[in-house]
C-alpha cells in the first residue's frame, strides 16, 4: 500500500504521524512510504532520519495526499486540507467528529474511509488509540493549570503545592478516566489537595485504593461539585462519552462560584468542552477570561510536547496501521472487531452511531461485505 505522511498544520501542531522507526517498520512490510518534507522536525525527527528508514520524501502536502491511499497523520484534517482528500482514500487519525459539523459535512463530501483513533477499542473495551495521549493530556493539565495560577499569567498567585506553614491549592478533577487519574496524580506529586470526582462508585473505589493520600474521591452530582468550587484553585475537566459531545459539567452560573484568578483546564475540548463556558484555543493563545475565571482549553494539549507525544503514539497506532496497510481496511475491520469500532465514515455515509446523533444526521450500520 501506498502511505502518506503529512505535515501538520493546526495551529502549534508539532506532533508527526509516524516516526521513522515506525516508517520502517512499514517499510519492512512492503509498502511504500511517502513523508512530506520536514514533517517531522516539530517532533525531532529530520528528512534524512526517514530517508534511512526507507522513506520517500515529497515537498508538498498536495503530493502527499495525491500519492497516499492511506493517509496517517495525528489531527482532524482542517480547510486547507479538504480539497485535497479523494473518495476511497483512507484517513487513519484523530477526527472528533461530535464537536465539529464543519468536519463531518467536509468528510462526508469527500466520501473518504475514516477510521478515528479515538473510537478504537480492545478486547477491554478501552480505547488503545486515546490512552496514550490522555496520558500526556492529563499529566499537562497539571503543569498548564500550575502556570495559569501564576499571577503573571492571569491568576491568583497560587503555588499548587504550597510551602511548611501554608496550605496547598486545591484541585477538583472531574472523571477518573485516563486523563483524570493522570491529573490527580500529577497533581498530587506536586503536594496539592487533590479531589477526583466520578459517577461509577468501583472507579472510585479504586481511586481510593491506588491514589496517594492527598487525593480525595467524590461522587459527581451538580450538587456535589457546586459545594466545591468555591474553595477550588484549579479545575480540570477530563469527562469523555467514546465518539460523542461532551457533557457539560460545569454550567455557565457555576463559574461566578469560582475564586477570581482560579483556574479552569477543559482538557475534553476535543469533544465539545465539558464546561459550558469553553471554547478552542491555541497554544499561542491558550486562555481567556469568564469572571475573572482563568479558562483553558487548548484543543491539542500534547502538541505541546512533540517528541514524548509521537513516540508515545506510534506505539499505539503503528499495530493498526500495519494491519490495515498489510490487509486492506475491510479485512483488517473484518478481523478486529474493535478497529472496526474506528470506522466513522464511509463512502459519505456516517457509521458510528454518536455522530450522527450528534448533528441529528443519517446513522448508516458498517458494512464490511
């Protein structure tokens, strides 16, 4: 098979598809890989690190795309890109397509095969493709969250630990998934008072049993978390639902409940926002103001640490994407269940079932006959 690797062009995005360790492992399996010029260099990886893992280096996104029957990259391709996408041509990446109408109408225009990282699934029912980089998500949410108290960043001037003889911050993070308990164990590491909510009682229960002794469980109800923002130096929002939009947890008249100069992190974004008040930023512009609440919501929080990121997800994705170079998608879904699980879109039709209840559009069953 013919695979493409573009350069990223979301704004502050420096993660790459594929590293050259991945390319050549590709490579070994008979297919050809084509890396656009400087693809890689966000990440730390140079032009001739490909060429040595047998890469085939083209100078423009347009190429690329014009020679990939699969495209590997790592965000939603945006408007610059959709010209450039061919019907049958298979995209293998992070979509989002719940929060993104604009997306989904452009996919389904180009009637490409979307395959989404974040709806594939294991044996566990876990979402392999995700794992990886809610783990950075959820670990910089901390460190992003500690800086935006900073009182030259906007907040209170909060030190998230505190010092002998002054009490640490406080740290409410809502859902104990992957982001979540990485959060909280970020945070607690740094000696902040740690409060991790959910709404399934065995999480919890778990979180009591593995978490250090400065993380706190609660169950999340409107209630509950209202009782806590006032006391609440820094919020994390970390609540996915696989696929669809986020709920929000924290409404637009719970913000006022909030210190002027805490802090919230959104880190479900992608989905939507899980507070009502969020909207995407930038790594060049990552916060704005609701109250003189501090909101961050930064939509591709590990493209701020490239190279950990693109290893770290090639680990993950590079088995799917031998499969389904070596077999063709059909084969590949026929075989894994759970990668089938990943196929949003086909032929212009969507098929996974939360977006299209996301836009109230028509939800077609995958076919793979």
């Amino acid at each position: 098979m013919k695979i493409g690797i573009p350069k990223e062009i979301k704004n502050n995005e420096n993660r790459v598809g594929a590293t050259p360790a991945g390319v050549k492992e590709l490579v070994a399996h008979g297919h050809t890989v084509y890396v656009q010029h400087t693809a890689g260099e966000g990440s730390g990886f140079c032009d001739e690190e490909y060429v040595k893992a047998g890469a085939q280096i083209l100078p423009t996104i347009e190429e690329v795309y014009a020679a990939g029957e699969m495209i590997i990259k790592v965000k939603e391709p945006i408007a610059p890109e959709y010209p450039l996408i061919r019907e049958g041509q298979v995209l293998f990446t992070y979509f989002h397509f719940a929060s993104d109408l604009e997306l989904t109408e452009a996919m389904m225009k180009d009637k490409a095969i979307c395959i989404a990282y974040e709806t594939v699934t294991d044996r566990d029912h876990r979402l392999p493709l995700l794992i990886p980089m809610s783990e950075v998500a959820g670990r910089m949410s901390i460190q992003e969250g500690a800086r935006f108290l900073e009182k030259p960043q906007g907040g209170r001037g909060v030190l998230l630990g505190g010092v002998p003889g002054v009490k640490p911050a406080k740290v409410l993070v809502l859902g104990a998934g992957v982001v979540g308990r990485n959060a909280a164990l970020m945070a607690a590491g740094l000696g902040a008072d740690v409060t991790i909510t959910d709404i399934s009682l065995p999480t919890l229960r778990h979180c009591a049993e593995v978490m250090p002794k400065n993380v706190k469980t609660l169950y999340s109800s409107r209630h509950n978390i209202e009782q806590e923002l006032p006391d609440t130096d820094l919020v994390i929002g970390s609540v996915l639902v696989p696929g669809a939009k986020a709920p929000h947890l924290i409404t637009r008249d719970m913000v006022s409940l909030m210190k002027k100069g805490s802090v919230m992190v959104d880190v479900a974004i992608d989905q939507g926002g899980c507070f009502e008040t969020s909207h995407p930023t930038t790594h060049s512009e990552p916060v704005y103001e609701v109250d003189g609440v501090v909101q961050y919501a930064v939509a591709n929080i590990p493209g701020a640490v490239p190279y950990t990121s693109t290893l770290a997800l090639t680990n993950a994705t590079l088995p799917y994407a031998l499969r389904l170079a070596d077999l063709g998608w059909k084969e590949a879904c026929r075989r894994d269940a759970g990668l089938a699980d990943g196929v949003n879109m086909v032929d212009g039709k969507i098929t996974f079932k939360a977006v299209a209840e996301a836009f109230d559009l028509p939800y077609t069953p995958l076919n793979l006959d």
